[in-house]
C-alpha cells in the first residue's frame, strides 16, 4: 500500500452496488480492501456508505461486516432518516410514525433519531378503532368507542415503504384532513401538518432480478391521494434521503471527520458511487453543483480579502499576516469536489455485450424522480461509468495514481 496519504475519500451506495438484498455483489469485499492497510484492519482512504435503505445503524454496520468479511463501523454509515437527527423542533412533538419494521423497527429508529413522543400507526389504530376498515381480519370483535385522550397529532415523519400500505395510506390522510385529531371532522382549510419523508426512491434493487417498489412509490400513492382529496398538493416540511442535498451535506460532514482523524492534509475528491441515476447520480451530480457555487463564494472573499490586504508602509507587517490568515482560510474551507461513478449491477442495467464498455450517449433515462426534484437528463449522467464497485475502485485509484 502506498505510503502516501490520499486526498480522497468515497461514499459507497450499499443496495445494488455492495449488496444485492443480503447477498455480496461479487468483487465488493475487494473493493472495500483495496481502501484498507496491509493487514485489513482500518481504512487508509476516508470511507462512507450512503444508503436510502431504512434501520438502525449498528445493524447495517454488523449486516456489511458480517456478509461481506470487511470491517465497517457504524459511524461510517449515513442511513436514509439519519440527517433527522438535526430536526430538534420536532424531537419534542407528538409525531406519527410511518414505516418498516425491519432492522430496529420504526420507534427504536424514531427514538435513535431524538423522537421522544412517538405516536405508531399501531397506536393509532387502537385510538381510533374504526379508521382502518380495508381488511376484515382486523375489523374490532365488539363496539368500541375512540380514545378522546388520545394526543392531537402535530406532525407526520415517514421512514420508508411500511408492510400494509392500505392501512398507512389511510391513516395519514386522516391526520392530515383533521389536523391530527381523526375523530374530529375533516378540515382541509388552514395549514397543512408538518409532513417529513425520507427515501425518494421510485424504485430499488433487491434479490429480485428486476427494481422493487420503493417509498417513492408509497409516497406517490400519498401524494395523489391527498390532492384528489383536498384539491391541493400536499407539501412537506423536508425529503431527506438521497438524492437530497441535505443527506450529502450530512455525508460531506462525516467524510471530512473520517480525513481529519487520518490526518489528511487536504481532502480534493470525493467519489459517490452508485446503481440508481435518478438517485445516486443525480444527487452527486446536484451537490457538486452546489460546492462550485461554495467554492465560487470563497474564491469572490479570498479576493475580497487579498484587496483588503494590500496596504503598504506602515500597514506591511498586518498585510502580511493577513495573507497567512487568507492562505488559512483557503485551506481549511475550500470544499472537495464530487464525482459520481454509476454501476450496472442495481438499478441501472443496460445492454452491454462487453462489461468492460461505457454507456454511450445515446442511453437515457425515464423520469422516476420525484415531483419536487426537476429533472434534467444530464443530471443523471455519471463521470465515470463502470461494470461494478470493483472495476469502480480500480477507476479511481487509477486517476488518482494511488
């Protein structure tokens, strides 16, 4: 391994790119290792894995550690809902809860999150026993009347596709059209709850051999739900999850904690490596847009301050200290850039007689993005485009000459 320190780091996807439901995408071990020292202990060059998919942290660590036999730690895994542990104005209201029960299940998640008044879709269906009326099963056996104590409701947070949809579907709505009281009538005037979601994926690859539905979809069904209902978009509070900025400046911040406790001098490139254009891509793609624009703004004061700076005579000794204080600043505040590099082993499968060949111009790509997200097809073009994470791996400490 090269002794030099890198001015690299990469944040991996995990479904579709390291993992295929629970299985190892081949050449995935080896891609983590060639990030690693000799004896595979510890990682040389700052890694983080970004995934749209749901559950507590040290589970996904353990899952990576346990089937791909490389070590990962929990505080390199940014899940999709993990930024909503910045969402302190909501932590202390009473919150109703949306989502799997896999990996944690929905509260724990919720509560490793900062939630401390956790209101499930269970919890709500007892209160209010008649709203969920779709299957019979579940119909009440005796009359039973609504619990009147029951907490109004004063925002809705979705961590992802739950197992009933139905059932879901229904009860948001209801929330939402009575204001978070549903034994209340509907109202649909005023202002709307607070709505927060996390993972857009229209779609995502797991064991099957084609996509699977994802949250996008169930937020799709939401979404048109409420405006046949109330004749209006419904609006939301935050998107977290790829391929939100927010869910890369989360990463961004984890990746630059990783290099500095490599001691790495500078960090120039971050890799963000994918299966899903619409998701991966275009996320990469739409921060690194938004680094250039940072960058500009430090570049416009780092003339500011160079201009303010040039003064002669008895101003010689501050000007020089100045040029120290801009150099510093330069350093410590110039934001690395993002690539994005698109694998074909996830969502995005194209015909290709040779792995080895680069997607052509010529392929494109249908809209499954989300409403709020505007799409443009160059958005979803890589840098790089590669067969898997191991030829991906290669790519870069190609171009890096590591």
């Amino acid at each position: 391994m090269s002794p030099k320190k890198p001015k690299f780091g990469i944040m991996f996807d995990i479904d579709g790119v390291l993992l295929r439901g629970k299985t190892p995408i081949p050449g995935a071990a080896e891609a983590l290792k060639a990030l690693m020292n000799e004896d595979e202990t510890e990682y040389e060059v700052p890694a983080v894995f970004c995934t749209n998919g749901f559950g507590l942290r040290e589970v996904k660590a353990a899952t990576l550690s346990d089937k791909l036999g490389v070590k990962v730690n929990p505080d390199q895994i940014v899940m999709s809902q993990t930024p909503l542990e910045m969402f302190h104005e909501f932590h202390d209201k009473w919150c109703l809860v949306s989502g799997p029960e896999h990996d944690g299940g929905s509260k724990k998640v919720a509560e490793s999150l900062g939630f401390t008044k956790i209101i499930t879709i269970e919890d709500l269906r007892e209160a209010y026993p008649y709203l969920d009326w779709v299957d019979r099963t579940r119909w009440p056996n005796q009359q039973m009347e609504d619990d009147d104590s029951f907490p109004t409701i004063e925002a809705i947070v979705m961590l992802g596709e739950p197992i009933r949809w139905e059932t879901n579907l229904q009860l948001i709505i209801d929330v939402l059209v009575t204001q978070g009281k549903p034994n209340q009538p509907p109202c649909i005037e005023g202002p709307q709850l607070p709505v927060l979601a996390v993972n857009m994926d229209l779609q995502w690859m797991a064991k099957a051999n084609i996509p699977r539905f994802g949250h996008g979809a169930f937020l799709v069904c939401l979404e048109n739900l409420y405006k046949k209902i109330c004749g209006r978009d419904l609006e939301y509070t935050a998107l977290i999850g790829k391929p939100s900025e927010i869910t890369y400046e989360y990463s961004q911040k984890l990746i630059e904690e990783i290099a500095t406790g490599l001691n790495m001098p500078e960090l120039d490139t971050v890799y963000a490596i994918g299966d899903n254009p619409l998701t991966d891509i275009y996320g990469a793609n739409m921060f690194n847009l938004f680094l250039d624009k940072k960058r500009r703004e430090i570049e416009k004061n780092e003339s500011a301050l160079r201009n303010a700076a040039t003064g002669v005579g008895k101003y010689t000794a501050i000007t020089q200290h100045a040029k120290v204080g801009i150099q510093t600043q330069i350093t410590q505040s110039c934001p690395f850039r993002c690539t994005s590099v698109l694998v074909c082993t996830g969502v995005y499968k194209p015909e290709l007689g040779d792995p080895n060949q680069t997607i052509g111009e010529g392929d494109s790509v249908i809209d499954h993005g989300h409403r709020d997200l505007p799409y443009t097809e160059e958005m979803t073009r890589a840098d790089h485009t590669v067969f898997d994470v191991k030829r991906a791996i290669g790519k870069i400490l190609e171009l890096e000459n590591w």
